[in-house]
C-alpha cells in the first residue's frame, strides 16, 4: 500500500517477504500519482492540531 500524508510524507506498506526490487517497481509504477499528490498537498496549508486529553471530554 503507498500513502501520501501531509505535509508530504510517503509511506509505504509491503507484504513480508517481499524483494526491494518488486516494492521500488511499485513505487516506480505509481510514480506520477505520487507526484500528483505531494503537489496537491503543497497547495493545501498543513496546520496540525495540537490535541489535549481531557477526562470528560469527547472528540471525533
């Protein structure tokens, strides 16, 4: 699986076993879609929210 998260980050999730030749021809092949998204996100303003647990409180 190839994720791309802000601010820019690619993650990628391979089966075990998997050779480094068969998960960078993946990454290869998905390449321009990998591309496509780290534009999109450059376009986007990234502000994480700092979240605070409080006892009582609920969140999404």
């Amino acid at each position: 699986m190839i994720s791309v998260e802000p601010p820019g980050v690619v993650n990628v999730i391979s089966p075990t076993g998997a050779s480094e030749q068969v998960i960078l021809a993946k990454v290869k092949s998905k390449a321009d879609w990998i591309v496509q998204k780290l534009y999109a996100m450059k376009d986007m303003q990234y502000i994480p929210i700092k979240r605070e647990m409080v006892n009582g409180e609920s969140f999404m």
